[in-house]
C-alpha cells in the first residue's frame, strides 16, 4: 500500500528513542503519524486507557509499537520478581493490549509492527526477564500474523542502540558500553535510532512480509 494524504500511522512510544526515529523516517512521506505514550496520556499498560485512545482516534493503516519498559538484571537467585513482572505488564501484556484494542480500528492493507529486542535469542546469563519477555512476544507475533490476516504482523529486535534509553547512566559509563559493543559487534559500531526506522518502514512497505522478525543488531546474534 501506497502512502498517500489519507495514510495514518500510530507510533506508540513515539516520543523518544526508536520510536521517535520511526516518527521522523515518516514525516518524510504524505499521511498523518500520531505519536503516544505515557507523556501523552497514554499508558499501554492501562487496557481501558488503550480502547478509549483508538475509539477516539478512529481508523488508521499502520501501528508500530515500540513502548518498553526498563527490566530488571541479575541472576534468579537474587531476582526482583515484583520487578521482573511489572516489566512484562508494560512491554509484554502493554503491547498484546495495544494491539487487541487497536485491531478493529486498522484499515485492510494496515500492518502491525512490534519491537522485541537482540536477547530474545541470545543466551547470557543474568537477563532472562528480557530474554522471556522479548521471546514471548515474538512467538506472539507470529501467531498474530496467522489470526489477523491479512493484515500483516511483525517485529523488529534491536540490539544495542544509542536512545534516552540510556540517560540514567554517567557519561562515561554510557560512553564506555558504546566503545565495549562497538568494538566486539560484527558491523563496528552501535546502532543509531534512524538504522532502527529503517527496519519498520521495510515490514510496512513490504507486501510479503508478514510473521517475521527484522534484526538490526549489529550482528550481535552471530557475535
Ligand atoms: N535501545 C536499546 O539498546 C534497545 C535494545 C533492545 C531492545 N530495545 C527495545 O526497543 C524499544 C524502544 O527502546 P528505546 O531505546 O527507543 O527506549 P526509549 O528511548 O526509552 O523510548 C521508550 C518509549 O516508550 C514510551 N513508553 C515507555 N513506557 C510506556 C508505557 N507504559 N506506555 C506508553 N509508552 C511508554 C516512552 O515514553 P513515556 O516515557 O512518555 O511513556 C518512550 O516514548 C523498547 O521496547 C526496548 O525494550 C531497545
């Protein structure tokens, strides 16, 4: 499907990092991008507060969902469970949330394209909670593209890749993880949002992509 004046695409977690780059990519093209989340009123966590933001915005083509919650690390043995499950309430359950209440509001033609993350296949010790959540999502979507057919369902898994995700840390420790994972990834370099984009404009623009996910991670899975 074409982009024209009448195309409308949602980006839910659209104000910052990945999200906010697929925001731009899309600003290039003709249609309207609406950008939410919790700083809009927003919260994919809340099922009613997702229903009432579709019934009020009414239809639309593409959704992308990059929302994600900060998960927490270490080995089970000394695990935040409390933690470890409010992260899966945000990303796992606040997408799959999104996604049923936003389903008979999308065009046929429309898409749906979610964000999972490099850990999903990777196996390191001390990062389940990302490993299941992101793992749970994936098998998720592609069940999604065989239910909702034919609209199309993807996503994209990012590896490391420079956001506000990381503001929290010092400057030098965030400089530090960069240089770390640049020079151990085969491409070289950390990811930038825009490399992201990249990825969601590709499941949106193309026909036969459906029930797949689109690593962009700098070869961290072959690292
Ligand atoms: N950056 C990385 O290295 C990396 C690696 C692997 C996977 N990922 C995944 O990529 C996605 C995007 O990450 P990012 O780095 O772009 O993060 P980011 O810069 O922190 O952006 C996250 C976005 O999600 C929104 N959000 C968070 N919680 C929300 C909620 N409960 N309801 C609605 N919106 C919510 C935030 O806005 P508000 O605060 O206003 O709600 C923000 O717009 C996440 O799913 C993350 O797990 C990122």
């Amino acid at each position: 499907m074409g982009f024209d004046d009448r195309v409308r695409t949602f980006v839910v977690g659209g104000t910052s990092g990945i999200g906010h780059a697929v925001v731009e990519a899309l600003q290039a093209r003709p249609g309207e991008i609406v950008a939410a989340s919790r700083a809009t009123g927003f919260d994919i966590s809340d099922p009613a507060q997702a229903k009432a933001f579709f019934e009020q915005q009414g239809s639309f083509d593409h959704l992308v969902i990059t929302a994600g919650s900060q998960a927490p690390g270490g080995e089970l043995s000394e695990l935040d469970l409390t933690a470890a499950k409010a992260a899966f309430e945000t990303k796992f359950w606040g997408s799959v949330t999104t996604v049923q209440a936003a389903v008979p509001h999308i065009r046929p033609g429309g898409t749906i394209t979610l964000t999972t993350g490099f850990l999903a296949r990777r196996t390191v010790p001390g990062t389940f909670v990302k490993t299941a959540m992101n793992a749970a999502l994936e098998a998720t979507v592609k069940i999604l593209a065989r239910e909702l057919a034919p609209l199309r369902v993807n996503a994209v898994s990012p590896g490391l890749t420079k956001t506000e995700a990381y503001t929290g840390m010092t400057p030098e420790a965030r400089a530090q993880m960069y240089q770390g994972a640049a020079e151990n990834l085969p491409a070289g370099r950390v990811a930038q949002a825009q490399d992201l984009a990249a990825g969601y404009l590709f499941a949106i623009d193309t026909p036969s992509v459906t029930g797949t996910v689109i690593d962009i991670d700098g070869g961290a899975l072959v690292a």
